[in-house]
C-alpha cells in the first residue's frame, strides 16, 4: 500500500547523501519521485544516488553537490536540476 504518489515529481533533498536525508530520498523515490541527491561531498552522494538507482531504475537519483551556505552552489542546484529534470516541485532543506 502506498501512503501518497509523487509519480512524475522531482525533489532535491538537501545533506541526502547520509542520515535523515538520505532517508528521505529513499522514501521518495519508493513513492515514485526523482530524486536529487545533494550534500557537500560528492562521493557520497553518488554512493547513495547509485544505491537509489539500483533499486528503482537509472535516472531515479541524480547527484548535484552543493554546499549550501552558498548563493552560486545553490544556482548551480536549481540549474542543474532543471537542466536534467526539467523542474523542481518539492525542496526539502535537510
């Protein structure tokens, strides 16, 4: 049973790549989202992108590192998402 649909949503999720966040992400994606995997250390966000994506299909999980204490690395999120997902419909600030 699923608890809500985010089929055809896209989410960036904020220190997703460990702990609460990641957690998020994966909740997410299992309700349908595409998820954005976003922390300061890049590796780890592709470790946790790429656990997603096993599950749920490539391109469920895309990884845009960021730091986001600052103004230009957050451009860059919303523009890369935008870039290979075409729009953001969910933010949520881990």
């Amino acid at each position: 049973m699923s608890l809500f649909d985010l089929t055809g949503k896209v989410a960036i999720i904020t220190g997703s790549s460990r702990g609460i966040g990641r957690a998020i992400a994966e909740a997410f994606a299992d309700q349908g989202a595409k998820v954005v995997i976003s922390s300061r250390k890049a590796d780890a966000c592709q470790e946790a992108a790429d656990a997603i994506n096993a599950r749920h299909g490539e391109g469920t999980a895309i990884v845009v590192p960021a730091n986001i204490s600052s103004k230009e690395a957050l451009q860059n999120l919303v523009d890369e998402t935008r870039a290979q997902l075409g729009r953001i419909d969910i933010l949520v600030c881990n």
